[in-house]
C-alpha cells in the first residue's frame, strides 16, 4: 500500500513479550503496526491498519524473518535486547517490504474452518 500522498506512512514498532502469536500463543519476539488501504465491494478506498508480528518459533523457516530473527535471538533460541539502530531499522523495513503484503492461504483458512465447525479448535 502507498501512503497518501498527504500523510506521510507511519510505522509503529513494539519488541516486548506482552503480545502473544496468534498462530502458536507464545510471546512474539517483534509486532509492527502499518497503514494499510483496500477497496470495499464499492470500489471504494477503506483506509486502515494492519499488524504482523515475527514469532521466534513459527517464522524460523520464513527466508524473509531469518536476517531480524538473527538480531533478536542469541544462538540458543533466547530473545536477545537489539541496538535500535538504522541498521536494525532497515532489518525491519526489509522484513515488512516482504511480508505486509501476503495473503492467507486459502486452503489453510478453508482446512481451519472445517476444524472449527467439526468442534476440533
């Protein structure tokens, strides 16, 4: 999404153990909070916010996590405190470029669904 050309787009980072993976329920390690826009059946623009959070445990595998999760964790898989530094910054730019614009996957939501009316979640 491109911020409107009026506002400029802000970020909002959070590092803290006080929100947990909506997929596994552990402390995420990282959450950021972005502007993000769709268009309604109308046509019409809907302006909003969109939030991804980076799990220790379930974006290990993700190509796109691994350079943050690297300055986040220590060898043994214990969340480590980053520089906040412009380096730091642009893992988390570099991370969002990729990952603020992916959608469900469709037979997931489909398979999730299907547990949840047979009463299995």
């Amino acid at each position: 999404m491109t911020p409107a050309p009026d506002r400029p787009e802000t970020i909002e980072v959070r590092i803290s153990e006080t929100s947990v993976c909506p997929r596994c329920a552990i402390p995420v390690l990282l959450s950021a909070r972005y502007p993000h826009a769709w268009s309604n059946r109308a046509g019409e623009r809907v302006d909003g916010h969109k939030e991804t959070a980076l799990c220790g445990s379930c974006d290990m595998s993700d190509p796109a996590a691994r350079p943050l999760l690297a300055a986040l964790l220590c060898a043994d898989g214990r969340p480590v405190a980053p520089r906040l530094d412009e380096a730091f910054a642009g893992l988390v730019l570099d991370w969002l470029a990729i990952v603020r614009d992916r959608t469900p996957n469709r037979a997931d939501l489909d398979a999730e669904e299907a547990r949840w009316r047979a009463g299995d979640l």
